[in-house]
C-alpha cells in the first residue's frame, strides 16, 4: 500500500508517521513542499509520489484567524482540497480526508450524528465544510471523510501543553465549563486512520475518544493526572468561567458531541475514554 500523508508536520500528521503500519509505504509532504495556496506544487507533489492512497491532514486550522484570513482559510480548507479530490478521480487514488466538529452550530443536546444538517458558525467550519462536501461530490465511495474533535498530541499546540504551561506558571486559572466536546488524543485517530485504510471502510465518520467533558473539566483532569507525575509539583486553583470570560473572534459550537457508533462498529475497536487517553498521552510526555 502506498500512502501520500498530506499535512504530516500537524499533530494527526505526526501521530500518523509514529504509527504506520510496517507494511505501509508512507511519503509525506508538508508546508512548504506542499503549499495548498499553490496548484502547482499540489499537482507536483501527488503526481511524483504516485500513491494509492492520501491522507489529508492539512488544514488551516487558526481558528480566530481565519475570521479575518477568510480568503486564506477557504484556499487552503476548500479549494486546495477540490484539487487534490479531482487529481485522486483523475488518478484513482482513494482519499482520507479529515474534518470537524465546528461543521455544526453546537445547539444541539445529542451526539451528532454522521448524517445530521451541518451548520457552520464560524469562518474556519464553513471553510471545513466545503472541503468535506467537495471530497463527496468528487469522489463518494473513493473517499472516507473524517470528522474528529478537541485533538492533542506531544508534537505541536494543543490545550493540554498550554495547560500544563499555565499550571506551572500561575497561581490560578479560570476554563470555560460551557463548551461541551470530547477531548481527543491524535494518536487514537491515527490508529483509527490506519485501520480504516486496510479495513477499505468509506463514506463520512466520526471520530474522538469516548466520554464527554468541558473544557473546566478538561484543565481539571489534566492537573490531577499531571500531578500523579513528575509533569506537576503543586496544584493551582481552576474555577469555571462563562464562555463571555474569554471573548473570541470566532463564534464556537456550545455542544459539539460527536456519534461515533458507525465508524466504532466498522472498526470493530472497544472505544477508550478520553481520560484514559490522556494518562498514556502524559505517560509518553515523561519520556
Ligand atoms: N486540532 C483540533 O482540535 C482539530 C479539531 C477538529 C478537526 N481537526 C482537523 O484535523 C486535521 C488535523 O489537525 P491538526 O490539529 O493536526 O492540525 P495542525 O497541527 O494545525 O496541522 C495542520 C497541518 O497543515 C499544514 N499546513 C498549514 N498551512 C498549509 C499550507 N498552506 N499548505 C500545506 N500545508 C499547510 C501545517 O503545516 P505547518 O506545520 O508547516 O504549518 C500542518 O502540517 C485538520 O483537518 C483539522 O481541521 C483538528
């Protein structure tokens, strides 16, 4: 199996190269030999390596940034995506592409559901949802669409790394307990990915750990289990804040749940909570 991994310097793109399978043949390309501004280097990059298969973890992910990067964000988020779709039907190569959560506006009360109406309330997930749409309309059953939530990793930016820099830092910390998702350790769906492939599973899916959490209880979890470690010496004081606390550019789904029971059932995995998660995410930070 011959691979592309698109994006592979992002935190799934990493989690991705520390888990291939031996019998995969992976390439990766990231910024700048691929640019998605750039029609050019897409097509080279795709064309060279050959593959069957694309990963596309690749995105403009700056999601306050994107409100005044508009262009930029749907350059990189949809129309760079249209062209790797339309050179995968051109060359048969299957594509996995990765979404989000912020597809949906976040007024719901259950889990969403792979086919629920998307409804973006930001630049950056309506940016997300032309991708994804584009990957269906170009491809269908060449395609598995990937949406996934809340994500952290060792490598690169993530809330539990800038936590752990608070934690150690200040005296005390206010989190939004309003948002309510499912903290994610990239790892996971890196397995999930690299399963998927072998098991030739398509359509659109949803992925996270399982459980559900706020942010609040998020901060709260990582300070306990950083504090059973040498990450932490003394605990800090976190108290819950309203979402107004902490204004943001870009608007947030308040619910962003995601139903996972198609792709689980097509994986044949036994689901891990996401604390369990983020103990053995905090178990390789030690090493
Ligand atoms: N992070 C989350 O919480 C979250 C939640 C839901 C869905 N997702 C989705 O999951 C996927 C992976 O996310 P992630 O957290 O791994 O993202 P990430 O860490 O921000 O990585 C994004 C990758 O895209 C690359 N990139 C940025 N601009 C590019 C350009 N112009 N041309 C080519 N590559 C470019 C980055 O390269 P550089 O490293 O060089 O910038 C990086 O390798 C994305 O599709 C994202 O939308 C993420």
């Amino acid at each position: 199996m011959k691979v592309l991994l698109l994006g592979s310097n992002g935190q799934l793109g990493w989690e991705l190269q520390q888990t291939v399978p031996g019998h995969i043949n992976l390439t990766t390309c990231d910024f700048p030999k691929v640019d998605f501004t750039s029609s050019n280097s897409i097509k080279s990059c795709i064309t060279l390596s050959q593959p069957d298969y694309i990963i596309n973890a690749a995105a403009y992910t700056a999601v306050d940034k994107a409100e005044e990067e508009k262009d930029l964000a749907f350059r990189i988020n949809h129309k760079a995506v249209v062209e790797v779709a339309n050179l995968c039907r051109k060359n048969n190569i299957f594509l996995v592409h990765i979404s989000t959560d912020f597809i949906f506006n976040g007024k719901g009360h259950r889990p969403y559901k792979p086919d629920d109406t998307p409804d973006p309330v930001s630049v950056y997930g309506f940016s997300k949802l032309k991708g994804e749409q584009a990957v269906f309309d170009i491809l269908k059953d060449n395609s598995l669409i990937i949406r996934t939530a809340w994500l952290y990793s060792e490598h690169g930016a993530n809330f539990v790394k800038t936590m752990l820099n608070l934690m150690k830092n200040k005296k005390d910390l206010t989190v939004i307990d309003e948002q309510i998702g499912t903290p994610t350790w990239a790892n996971g769906l890196a397995l999930s990915i690299w399963s998927a492939l072998e098991k030739r599973i398509s359509g659109i899916h949803h992925w996270t750990d399982a459980g559900i959490a706020s942010w609040y209880d998020f901060a709260v979890a990582i300070q306990e289990e950083a504090l059973k470690t040498s990450l932490l010496k003394t605990p800090v004081i976190i108290a819950p804040a309203p979402t107004t606390h902490y204004p943001t550019p870009a608007k947030r789904p308040m619910y962003s749940v995601l139903d996972k029971t198609s792709f689980w059932k097509a994986l044949e995995v036994k689901p891990i909570h996401w604390r369990s998660q983020l103990r053995s995410m905090l178990k390789n930070l030690l090493q």
